[in-house]
C-alpha cells in the first residue's frame, strides 16, 4: 500500500496522495469489490491504530511480514479510496489476535450513525455519515498454522460466531465471509468447513476459498490445466455448503467468496526485515501465468451461480499486475486477461460445452485443449477462450443453443512468444492484448483460429 | 433503569434521582436480593465504563437490545440504591466480551480494602469502605446462541473455572453462581449443566436456572398447569447437582439460583431502535398471568431445600409488576401474588400433600387443581392456596399433622372477572388482592372456599 | 523480590538497591540462568505495569499470593540485575490472563531494534540497545487447577502455538519452554505433555518439569531415595519428547527444563493477607534436605543430554537456600551441594556405572546406597558421591574405563550430626562444606570412606 498505491511524496500523487498513474491502470480493471487491510497481516491488525489524526499513530511491529507498519493509511483512507474509485469496500477484521467485541466496534465505527462512543469517533474523524461497508470478512486463513492467532476449526467456529452475530447485533444489514480452507493441501481440508458453518448457522453469508498456482517443474501443460484443479476446488466448497444446508434444513446457504487467487511460486521472499512499504514477493508474470489467470476469471464465471465474490490478490507490487519502480509503472501479462474479461462482465453466465480433443495434466486431471466460458448479455455474447496447446492453433467455432450470432462486435487477443515471456521495464510490449480480427460469422455462428498459447475475448452480436 | 426507576427529571424524584413512588411501591414486594446488571445486557457490559465521574462515562452501543447505554447509571449507584431498599447486592460479571480478570478486577473494586489499584479506584470514587457484595453470577444464558460471546458448555466451563478462581482469589467469601441451562429447550440441556458443574468442581456454589411461560394458545387450564413443568425443571437441575457431587465423591453440592423468571410472551419488542432507555417488552399482566406467578413462587417454595435464590425478572416497566408513564405508575397483577408470599416468607417450607381432583394440562402435565405450599413460621402457619379451576369454587380444608389450627390471623384473595382481566392506568384495580374473611377454623383445621381462577394466601396461628 | 534481593532502604544496598551481601552469596552458586517474574505469579502478571517511570506503575492485587505487588522491579530493573549478576536472563510470559500478543509484545520490548512501538517504549526507558533475552517460557504451569487462566490441554496447546509462533515473529532467535506437566500427579500427566507438543510442533524447543518432594512422615531412607523418583520423571517426559517428534516425523525434539525443584514440604503459608514483600514459605532446610537437592543435582547431571535447563525455586527467602531477617543473612543447608557442583560444572557428563548395595525406598523404588555422577573436564575428573545410608561409612573407589587418575585436586564434604540438623541465624555452621582430606589415590583410581548421610564433591586429575 505504502508503495504503488499511497504515495504522497511521488510526482504522480494526487491530493490525497494516491498515484495517478495506478489509479488509472487500476481502473481500467473494472474491480468491483477491494479487500483491506489483508490477508495475514490483518490477524495482527487493530483497527483503532489506523484511525484518527495521522500523527498520532502508532508505527507497530508486523509480525506477518516482519516489517513495521506506519499506519497511515487506515480505515477512513481505505474508504475515501474506494469512493474515488467506484469500489464496494470489503473490510476483513482481526480474529487472529483481534477480539469479536473489537470487531463489532469497526461495524460501529463504519456503520453507525453517530450518538455512541465508536460511532461519534468516526464523526469526528470526519465522516458524520456512516460508511455503509456490507462485505466483511471474519479473519483470514485462521486454519493455516502460519496464522497469527491460528486455531483448530471448533475454536475458530466459536469465535466467527461471537464476532458475526455481535457484528449484525451492530449492523443487521451486513454480509459476512467465513474463513473456508484456504488451501487444499491441509489436512483439515473440508472438516474445517463443515465444521465452521454447522456451528455458524445461518451467521455465514460467504466462506471464502484461496488458491495459488505456479509452474515451479517448468510443465507448461500442466499449469495450463490448472482450471480443473480450480473448478474441482469451488465444487467442492459448494458441495460442504450444500451440505449442511442439508443438515440443518435451514433455508439459507452459504455461497463462495473466492477472495484471494492469483500465480504465486517465482518469489517468495515474505521477509520485511523489519522496515516498512517493503518491495516483498513482487512476481514477475509470463505468457503461461496470464493464461492460468485466465483460467481462473473463466472457471469463476462457469460458477457465477455459487461463486459470488473474487478478489485478485493482491493489486499493485505485490503480486500484483501493476508494479511501479520510482514514478515508472510496468502493466504485467495477468493484467490483460483480467482487462479483457472484466469489460465483458455484464450479463448471465451461460453453461458451455465444449466439443473437441482434450488431454490428461500430470496433477491437474483432464481438460480440453480449449477453456471457455460465456456470458449473455443485452443482445450481446461475450465469449472467452483460451488455447491451452503448446504447438497447434485451434480452429473454433461458436454457436448459441436457441440464436443466431449475427457478427462481431469486438475481439481481442493475448498470446506471446513463448510460454515464459514477460513485460519488463525494459521491454513493456512483450506481453499485450491486441484486437483479434479473424473472427468470421457464418449460418448464424461464429468462426475464429486461436493461435497456440493464446486468449481471446469476444463479444458477438446476437439475431 | 433510565426510565421506570433512575429518572432524576421526574416529579417523584428523591435526591438521588430515584423516583420515589417506584420505589415505595417495590418496597412493599419486601425483595431480598437484587439481580445487576443484567441479564442478556451484561455480556457485553463493562463495569468501568460505568465508575468514575459522570460526564466522562462513554455512552456505548448496547448491542443486545440495540440501544444506547450512557451508564450514568453504574455500580456505585447500584449499591447505593441496594441500600437505600435494604436489597443484597448480586452483580453479575460478563463472560460474554469481558475476561475472567476483568470479573476479578471488578470483586477487587467491590470488596478488597483501598491499598490496590481497582480497590483504590472505589475509594477515590467515594467509598472508603468496601461494599462486601456476596453474590456473583458468572455470565449470564452463556448457553444460548442468542447470547454475546456464546460459547459451547466446555469452553464456557473453563471460562467460569477461571473467573471463579480469580474472584474468590480476590475475596474468598463470595458466592458464585454458574450458569446453567437457561432453557429447558436447547438441545444441550442438562449436558451442558453436567460439564460445567464437573469442571468447575467445588467452585460452583449455584448454578442458574431461567423460566419465561405464556399462554399464546389461549389455552388457561394448561397454562395454569405450568408450575409442574416448573417443578419438573427445578427438580432435573437438583439431580445434576447431585449427579456431579456423586461422581466427584465431594462434600460441596451446587444448589439453585433461578435468577430469572416471570410471564412473558405477549410482547417480544426487543429492538431499541439505537435509542437509549427504550419502553422495550412492556408486557401487560392479567389474571391468569398473576396466578402463574403465584405458581412460580409456590414451586420455589416447595423447593426451598435446593432453591435458595430466585429473582424476578425485572422489576419496572421491562416484563415488570409495576408500569410508569410519565409521572404515573401502575401495579400490575403480578404484583399481587409476590406481595402476598413475600409478607408471609419467614420460617422453614413445609411438605404438603393434596388430596383432591386433578386434570391434565396439555403440555404441562397432570396437575391437582389446587395448587399450595406452606410455611412454618414463629407459632403462625401461612399457607398458599390456587384454584386452577376456571368455573368451579374449591372447598378447602387445611390440617397440620402434628399440630391444631386455632385461629385465622390474616387472609388475602386475589382473583378477578376472567382470565385475561387486566389493569391498566385508566382502570387499575381490576385485578388486585382483597382480604379473604371466610376462613373458619373447626376442629384444629381450617376451611375455606376458593373462588374459581382465584390465589389466597393466609396466616394461620397454630395452638 | 522485595525483601531479599531488591531492598534499597536495607543497609547493605548498593546504588541499584540490591543487598550487596545477598547478592555476593549468590555469587558462589554460578547460576546461569534466572528465571522471572515467576511462577504463579506469573499468570496474573501484565509485564507492562513494571515498566516506564517507577512513581506511576500501580501497586495490583497478587491474585496468586494474595500479596500486594508495587512494580517497582520489573523489567528494565531485572535485566539489570542479570547484568550485574551474570546470569542469562529467562523471563516466563503470562499465559494466564494475558494473552499471545501480549506475550509478543514483551518480545519486542526486550528484544526488536527501535523503531516501533514496543521497542521505542524500552529505549525511552532509557536501553536504546535490545537486551537479546534468549530463553522464554510459555506460562506457568497451565495444567493445575489452582493457577490463574487454568485450562486443559487442548486450549493450552493452542494458546501456546499462537504466542509461540508470534514471540519467534518477533525474533526468531529466541528459544521457547512449553509447559509440560507440572506434577506427575495431576490426572493429565503425559496426556498434557503429548497434546502439548504434538500441537505445537517444531516451535516448542523445551518442555517443562516441575517438582517439589519433601519427608512429611520422617521416612530418611525413603526421602534419599528421592533422586529414583527425579530419574524417572526426566526419562518419562523424554519419552513424550521422542514419541512426538517421531509421531511428527520432525528432525526437531524438544529438550527438558526443569525450571522448578526443590525441596518444600514444610511451610504451606501462601496468603500474603492483603500485603506486599511478605515472607511466604519460608522453609527451614536439614541435612536430608540437602543431600537430597544434591540429589536432584546428581539426576540432571545424569541426564544432561536432554535435561538443558534447570531452576533452582528460588533464591532467596522464599523456600531458598539464602534467609535474610532484617540487616542478617543465612546460609541454609541446601546452599552447599549447589555451590560444590556448580563450580565443578564445566566438561561432559560421563556415564557412570555403580557397584554396591542396594536399598528399596517406601515410595520412591530401589536405590543404590552410593548416588553419584560424574563430569569430564579439561583433564579433570569432577565426581559427586552421596551416602544415602544413616549410619554406615561406605569405601567408595572411583576408576575411569580408558583413563588413570593421578591425583586429587579438591574434595569436599558435606555432613552434620543428624537428618534433621539445621542452620539457623542464631547457629549458623551447623550444615557447611569443609574440605574432605581423605582421597587417596592407588592404581589409577581414587579410594575415599564416605561418612552416613554425607555429600562428597571432588575433582581428580586424570593421566
């Protein structure tokens, strides 16, 4: 945040300190909803350091990140930001070393109208108005054991339970995230959230799912595969919600919260050394990573009727498809997928079926050639897919069940020159999106050749 | 409490605030122990917050009735209002938000010498003396969802353990209540009372018990059949206490404290709307409502050997014997009852034995239509008569085995034109106690007539 | 603390306000490390009221001792005191009512550069440097009913996880002791232990053990045979140790620190009555007493490959081997064993083999009359010989497997003219080390009589 996003001492700062330059790049991503202030450096984070007047604030020691933590940028920052970009904000509370009582206090403090203690303490910090946050998330990964905090499933139920139900007591109309598995890989996998959600009744609005992918064995066709992994995952979740639904015959059912997702294998440097706006595990992103973010925005969409939020983690530096060196910025490969599809996101996701030769991913499982999801909406049918082949382009064609597509209104593409390609700021053209001409209509359908590593976007005009 | 009994603006106002006819009229229900400061209210209640100069006590969000709390209204007040009616204090600590040291702290305020920092902080406050408050409830419905911080049985069981130690630790003279099941409907019922008594061990010296009935089906003769299923629930609590004295081969018993109980089902109004000092859950009292409480009392009565504290809940206003608008106050039918067995309550409880018919409620169980207790007092009798029936008088004979009745000192009837009669300010004494004169003594035994829907209570002197 | 170490009104203090004499006895018993603040102490203590300026730290209510505790030694003051001292500080977190973040905090007080909150508030109480405290322990003794914030295993597992894994944030060079069982009659024993470690994985480097014995029935024989009983308590919580790390498959293992023994059976007094420096349990030491911590001494020798760390509880007054009264001090029996081993300390403890008789204890198992150990130097032989028997001298001859001893260096005798005998203010010589003349040296090996009920140590020089 400290560096990239609020930088008051840079020559593209804004007012308020905000760099223009990223704000612009981040517009054009479309983002809906921004989660703040983590990940795992929220189960350390009190909310009150971050608040009123800036000089005053504690600088405290992060013990997720080993760096310190300046603290001025909080919580009336975060939502000033999120106004001047159109975000819905999405506050995750401490439950790591934060109390439920502390964050019942953070709803009043954004939610209440003023005439109790944390409420008047927002009014005169600024804001008479509440702040209206809807989305909040009940910790972060508390069932990893590199958590601050972190406790086994019954604990963690008990206490998202206390701080969901003192949350709504403080504002009714707020919608709450559960810590899901945040990884697959933990034995604790599903229980955790069978576990969670029993206890949470009807409490949980969302749980919330993370993953991160790499191509650490250098498997380029593997990795590509990833969205069936990523698939897989969501099914699961949805089927734990199902669940007990199911077991508690109630009405209500948890939906999926996918909030944080992204490739993250290359760096792994989480050290700070105990400095503040640390540059840590800034990624460098190729061909492959962008297509894999493709796959991932693609399966969230052919799960739009469970999967309700996802977050790209993380935005600016750290991994993250913006990076800025000095007042330099670098827009990386995984930006333009995100570009392409979130320009592209209005409408109803359709169920697709893909006719065509598919292959087996050494740890991934099964999957076409082509990855592909769809979206209709006014009149328009937009139309993702990626070509997972290493060596062929694929000719593909298009059609819609019960219309006919009538032309081509827009298309893009993204591929490159080899499976590792990356933008630097040497070289910031490697990796782009370009308009995709070869899209031909015929009998009502549509007719492209998709080169091999490649992503294409497209909206048709339907009949 | 702002409104009903500390309101320093009305007319009736003392010196302290108090409104005197409220008071006056409480005085009369000669109660012993005092319940403070809640209820559902205390989970999330601080006592610091309410110590300490006025003007500088945050009004805070209350988040179990949505209300605002100024605590101009807090410990030191209580006590000095405990006092004033001759009240024994019995404070209640939070378990819900609050931590066993904050109880500690607070049995440090309370009854330690000045010499240490909480117990110094009373003396500079106003009170030299400590205020040697013997009754602590450890939490308040810790079992119930519903409740600020709920926890399962085991975790709300170390937490006791831990504040229990700690206070008697500060003044090893308290008696601390434990919360048991506050409901007989919540699927832990009698198991969550055996893991908190087994881990508490002798720390326990009562454990909770709560009751609210109704009639919402209009169905009076099983409604007023509810003192069985009172009997039934004291009499379940007395055999876990047993059950875990056994196991633990201890000579320490845990006895009853029903420390709340009353009528309540017409009004469920329990949303303050952020205001503070609302006119929540006002619940208007009529005859069949009085003669359940009587039912209560007489059930407590017959169990005086293990219930050895019950309170009423509440006492002004809130599902309350006594309404006030504005300067106004009004006795409710439920005043009556308490009233009549409050006068007579010295001395020890008797065995009573009814011979005589029966009925069978619909979900309460069989019970005799005449429902009684006794109490030996110094040479008087007072003896606690219901007729259940709604259309038949009862002719009632009342023999000692052991001694003669020799003459009638006093009787009072309460009873009233239907069931669901009712006072209200325009019309207040539609149900109210009258003297009872056709009592007779023949024979060293007594007789009377019980009108239907009718409760009389009497002072007999034995020879 | 207050009265012993830390007097400053004492004639013999120094410009800090130690007792120059007490600490110039302490001196002699080269201990390494010193643990604080306590004990069960501990669990109620905030390290943050005994820091900062001194005429602004509350006097709080000792939950523990039922003392008073004015803070006026706390942190900054101890470091001092191990400064001065030489001893390696250890100081023992409160996992009682304080909580993991706490404990970190403290961390960053004592450990992190300036820089942030915690680390700035040291260096404004006057340490810009860190005082790189190496050792901490996780709470104390969190497995007895009786301590402040007791809770069982599986809660003690987790809350020590979570502090554990935010103290090694902090620094990640620190080495942490969990609490193990703190008696071996508690109904958890070992139960705690495997929970305990398994939990907590590869951040637990040691484990504690407790153990307090004593001679309540007069049982001399039974009573020396103690050091069995010790023997195989350390091989018990070994073998939870090594179960563990093999149920983990982890490379890591955690060692013992015995951080409590002694002998304490005498005094129970451990109300402080409301006051603070009071002298609780003070315990008068014997002969017995003495040859049995020199038993308890000889054990961990033993066991010196998985015994690290061992705490003599306490050093001065309160059950210790130094008294003060006033301006007076009292070197009690049981100083004398510690001071003749500690200064042999140094070298490899050797694997010794007994020959002789045999004696079977009423509690405490079969014994060799002769207890020994033994320690290789830099070409010394330090061996240590108790004669447990009460009226027999034993001829002892002492040999090494690959080695010839050439000469006697220094032996010296502990003895006195019953088991019961004891130093007191008024005659203070009656238990005291004196130089052991009669080692004789033959064929390479040493040859000596040991008197009953005596304790030898010596060093030899080997060929």
């Amino acid at each position: 945040m400290y560096e990239g996003v609020f930088e008051p001492g840079s020559s593209h700062a804004d007012a308020d300190g905000y760099r223009s330059d990223v704000l612009e790049a981040l517009r054009h991503l479309n983002m809906t909803a921004m989660r703040y202030p983590g990940g795992n450096f929220v189960s350390g984070y009190h909310w009150q350091d971050g608040v009123g007047p800036r000089e005053k604030r504690p600088t405290v020691l992060d013990l997720a990140w080993h760096s310190k933590e300046t603290n001025q940028f909080g919580t009336d920052e975060y939502i000033r930001l999120c106004r001047k970009m159109g975000w819905l904000p999405m506050l995750a509370v401490n439950l790591g070393t934060g109390t439920p009582e502390e964050a019942s206090n953070w709803v009043e403090y954004c939610n209440r109208p003023a005439g109790t203690l944390y409420a008047d303490m927002r009014a005169s910090n600024g804001s008479e108005q509440p702040y209206a946050v809807k989305l909040w998330c009940l910790g972060n990964e508390m069932d990893g054991p590199w958590q601050l905090g972190h406790v086994p499933a019954d604990q963690y139920a008990i206490r998202a339970q206390q701080a969901a139900k003192m949350m709504k007591d403080a504002d009714p109309s707020i919608e709450l995230v559960a810590c899901g598995s945040c990884t697959i890989d933990l034995e604790s996998y599903m229980e955790w959230d069978r576990r969670v959600l029993e206890h949470m009744g009807d409490l949980a609005d969302y749980v919330s799912l993370h993953r991160y992918v790499g191509d650490p064995n250098n498997d380029t066709p593997d990795y590509l595969a990833a969205s069936a992994s990523i698939d897989r995952q969501i099914e699961e979740m949805d089927a734990a919600c199902r669940f007990v639904q199911a077991k508690r015959r109630s009405n209500k059912r948890a939906y999926l919260c996918f909030d944080e997702w992204n490739v993250w294998y290359k760096n792994h440097e989480t050290d700070g050394a105990g400095e503040a706006g640390q540059h840590l595990i800034e990624e460098a992103y190729d061909l492959e990573d962008a297509l894999v973010v493709a796959g991932f925005l693609q399966s969230f969409l052919r799960h739009a009727d469970v999967v309700k939020i996802a977050n790209l983690a993380q935005i600016v530096n750290v991994i993250a498809p913006i990076l800025t060196r000095g007042d330099e910025l670098l827009i990386q490969s995984i930006y333009y997928p995100f570009e392409m599809m979130s320009k592209r996101r209005k409408g109803d996701s359709l169920r697709v079926v893909v006719d065509g030769p598919s292959y087996e991913g050494a740890t991934n499982g099964s999957v076409h050639y082509i990855d592909t999801s769809a979206i209709l909406g006014e009149g328009a049918l937009h139309v993702f897919l990626t070509n997972r082949s290493m060596d062929e382009a694929s000719e593909v064609c298009i059609g819609v069940a019960d219309s006919a597509i009538v032309s081509s209104e827009s298309a893009e593409l993204l591929t490159g020159p080899s499976p590792r390609a990356t933008n630097s700021f040497e070289d910031s053209d490697v990796i782009k999106a370009i308009p995709f001409e070869d899209v031909s209509i015929q009998h009502g359908q549509a007719r492209c050749e998709l080169p091999p590593l490649s992503f294409v976007a497209m909206t048709l005009k339907l009949g």
